[in-house]
C-alpha cells in the first residue's frame, strides 16, 4: 500500500541525508510521488484506486502542489488550478 511505502520511505531518510547529493533527492522524489498518488481522489493511466475507481474530470485542470512551508508534507499538500497550454500552428 501507499502508507507502506511512505513508512518504508521515511525510514530511509536519515540514511539518504547522510549519503546527500542524487540519494537525497531520488528518496524525496519517490516520496513526493507516493503522496501525491495518496492524495489523488480518483483512478487515473496506472494509478488505480479500489476505493475510488470513477474519474475525477475536474482533476484534468489541477495539479497537485506542495506548500514548501510544509517540511513534513503531511499536510502541506493543495491543488491548484492550471492553464491549458495554448497551441501554436506553424505555418511553412
């Protein structure tokens, strides 16, 4: 499960301190992931939640982001809406 994962994550972390630099950053990021997985409430591509199998069809123009004020991460999450990419045609 997710909670396992960041449990087994978070045990990790004193050791990827020490070591610094890419192991540092690689635990974070496998971390930031697993929580933001957690906290998304539908299914999505590879992500499949048993407890909420239905799509989110706002979840499309939000991202989820972390408050860096939020050192813990354990509540510093919150989505945000973003803008569609505007398209550009090239004509040659």
């Amino acid at each position: 499960s997710l909670d396992t994962c960041l449990a087994e994550l978070g045990a990790l972390a004193p050791r990827a301190e020490e070591c610094g630099g890419e192991v540092r950053n690689l635990r974070l990021c496998a971390e930031l992931v697993a929580r933001a997985a957690r906290e998304r409430p539908e299914s999505r591509g590879a992500h499949f939640r048993a407890d909420a199998s239905e799509p989110f069809p706002e979840g499309r123009r939000l991202v989820l982001s972390l408050d860096p004020a939020h050192a813990n991460m354990e509540s510093g999450f919150t989505w945000q809406p973003v803008e569609a990419p505007a398209i550009a045609t090239v004509v040659a």
